[in-house]
C-alpha cells in the first residue's frame, strides 16, 4: 500500500522553521557585523528584513487559500449530500443520522427519528452556513424560533428534548467554529512591519527587533501547523458572527431550561477564553454577553455528581474570570448595565464561595487580583467583598488550628 505523499502546503511550516529561519538567523548576524563597517550593508540588511516581514504579511492568506481549496475538494467527495451556500444545486438529505451531540441515547433516537427534529436540525445548519449579509438569513433564523416557540407551546417533555437536543449540537458545532475563526483572526493581524522595526544607537544604523520576527514565524508556523493537521472545518463565518449566534442559541437553551451541557463546553473553551484577551471590541461585548448569562446559569445549575459540577464552575472561572477582568464591555453601549454589573459580581461571588474554602477560592481568588489589578482600563468586576470574606475565613482557621 502506497502513502500519501504530504501536499506541499502542508510542508510549507517546516520549511520556514527549519531552513529559511535559520538562514535569515545566520544573514542577519553576518549583516550587521559588515554593516558598522560598510553603509551599504546596512541597506542590503534593511531590505532583507523589510521583505521577509512582507513575506510573513503574505503567509495566511496563502494558508486561507490553500485551507479552503482544500475544504471545497474534500467536500465535493462527501458521501453525504451536504448544504453548500457556494453551490447553486444541491441533493437535499433530510438528516445525517447519529449527528446530534447527546449523551442520552434515548434523545438521539428521538432526534434521528422524528421529522420535526431533523427539521430544526436543517433550519440550524442553514442559519449557520448562511452568511448575515444574506437576505434569507433573518428569515430563516425567524423559521427556527417559530418552530422552537411552537415546541414548547405545546408543552410537551418529547418536544422540550427536541429544542435541547438539538440546540446543543448546534452550539457545540458553533463554538468549535468560533474557536477556529478567532485564532485565524489573531494570527492574521498580529504581524505589523511598522511596529516591529526600532532604531537604536548612534551612526550604526537601525537595529531590528529579530526576536520578534523570530516569535511571529513561530506563530505562523505553529498556525500553519496546527490548521492542517486538524479535521478539516469550514473559516467561512466571522467570529463576529459566531459569536452572536452563540448567544442566541444559549437564549434558546435557557428558554427550553437545557443549558448545562452548554456551560460545560463553555468551562472547557479556556483557548478561545485566551485569544479572546485580544480580540476586537465587538466580538469582546459578545463574548462578555455570553459568559456572562452561563455564569448565571452555572451558579443555578444542579447535577446528581456534587463533585463534578464543583469542577465545571471551578474551570468556568478559571477560563473566563481573566477575559471578564480585561474584556472591552463598551462605551457609547455598554453591554451592561450598573445593575447588572452588581447581580454578575453577586453570581461570581456566590461560584467562588460553592468551591473548597483552602485550595480552590485561593486559585480563583488570586487570578482575579492579578488580572483586576494590572487592568487599568477596567474596575469591573469588583470582588473585594469576597476576597475580604475569603481572607477573613482563612485567618480564622489558622487560629483554629494553632489552638
């Protein structure tokens, strides 16, 4: 049996760690050690960096390309006859049985074999392929909360596991797309060939920030990497986008009282809570919307293992409370009020308390301080309160123990 051969692009990040790097390492040292003998050499070394930085400008649009051509290949080969907004026909399946992301058995059986399940299933899809730009995208969207509304009108427990079975599969697939697109986001503007570049020193001439341009090829690299060696997944949607229908499917999620499964996919996304630090303010006041209503739902949660539902709002904290600390929660619109400011401190305060007094409030506790403290633009959230009590409880057990 004869392997495949690695397609070229998929060498492309080797390459630039392996050989270029270190080749433009070695110029680079060679250069700047002729260049405080001879001017010229400090302009040949000048343009060698200026184009290797535009080089590292061109890089993911060159991986986005190849990703999508790619994508479009492996999707033109698909068994199953899947929706293609980039296709003008398509063969219609009503359902891919066992794509539902249940953990009851009995749920999945009863959204692979009913209509009106893999209706809603179709509708959800749609919504998410469909860019917001579209003029049926609103009214699609309207299609889905018509029939998730009639769902529950009617008031029937068959019909509620629908909505939620449902609902969850889709904010699993949206998060997973959120997660890619917000990292491909970040790694397509982090290169700045103005910012990278500083001048030091008398008559020598400039001297470049090689680290930096050493740690943005990592960066590419590793994004490179990382984009094909995973399943492949569609770039199509914005995060923006993502983001928002993220928050209305955990809406929907709340209104059919099914948001655990939810809340515990958001405790586990501490990479996207990451990238989020840096992400633009619109997609940021998304972001902030939606933790904030999990955070909520967490703190109201009840599961049979008292343990393991310790553990997800222990993740949940430690995954978002840093991102609450420095997240962008708007100006001219805030994303929330004064009073709904004080109920999120009140909900965060009342998660802390849930977790071991010695160990857990101290992990949590400590994260807080350090991102509120060195967080100049923020005062929000507020948990002095809480540390105070924390602080006071631990003081008072030491002395309980000393006796």
């Amino acid at each position: 049996m004869v392997e495949a051969q690695p397609a070229p692009t998929t060498l492309a990040p080797l390459l630039l760690r392996n050989v270029l790097l270190p080749l433009f390492i070695f110029s680079d040292k060679t250069l700047i050690n002729l260049s405080n003998k001879f001017k010229l050499f400090n302009i040949i070394r000048y343009t060698l960096i200026t184009a290797f930085l535009f080089f590292l400008k061109v890089i993911p649009s060159f991986i986005s390309s190849s990703l999508q051509s790619n994508q479009n290949h492996n999707h033109s080969h698909n068994s199953d006859a899947e929706f293609d907004p980039d296709s003008c026909t398509y063969t219609w399946v009503p359902f891919v049985k066992g794509g539902g992301n249940c953990n009851d058995p009995a749920d999945c059986r009863l959204v692979d074999e009913t209509c009106i399940a893999r209706a809603l299933t179709q509708l959800l899809g749609i919504i998410n392929e469909l860019p917001v730009s579209s003029r049926k995208y609103e009214i699609v969207r309207s299609y889905a909360e018509k029939l998730m509304n009639e769902n529950l009108e009617e008031r029937y427990e068959s019909l509620r596991k629908v909505n939620a079975t449902v609902l969850s599969s889709a904010f699993s697939r949206a998060l997973q797309q959120l997660e890619l697109a917000a990292e491909a986001t970040k790694y397509h503007g982090e290169v700045n060939t103005g910012g990278d570049v500083t001048k030091t020193g008398g008559g020598c001439g400039g001297y470049f920030g090689l680290n930096q341009v050493i740690k943005t090829v990592g960066h590419y690299g590793d994004f490179a990497w990382t984009q094909f060696t995973k399943p492949k997944t569609r770039l199509r949607n914005s995060a923006e986008k993502l983001s928002s229908e993220l928050v209305w499917l955990a809406e929907k999620l709340v209104a059919c009282g099914s948001t655990d499964e939810a809340v515990r996919q958001w405790a586990s996304a501490s990479k996207l809570a990451f990238v989020a630090l840096s992400a633009q303010p619109r997609l940021q006041a998304s972001l902030v919307k939606l933790s904030v209503l999990l955070f909520k739902e967490a703190e109201s949660m009840n599961m049979d293992d008292v343990e393991e539902l310790r553990k997800v709002k222990m993740q949940l904290l430690m995954s978002w409370l840093p991102f609450l600390c420095r997240a962008t929660i708007g100006v001219e619109a805030p994303v929330l009020t004064l009073n709904e400011k004080t109920e999120v401190e009140k909900v965060l305060g009342k998660l802390i308390e849930s977790l071991k007094q010695e160990e857990e409030q101290e992990k949590v506790l400590s994260l807080w301080l350090h991102h509120y403290a060195f967080c100049p633009s923020s005062d929000w959230p507020n948990l002095h309160h809480y540390y105070d009590r924390w602080c006071t409880a631990s003081r008072n057990l030491l002395i309980l123990e000393g006796k």
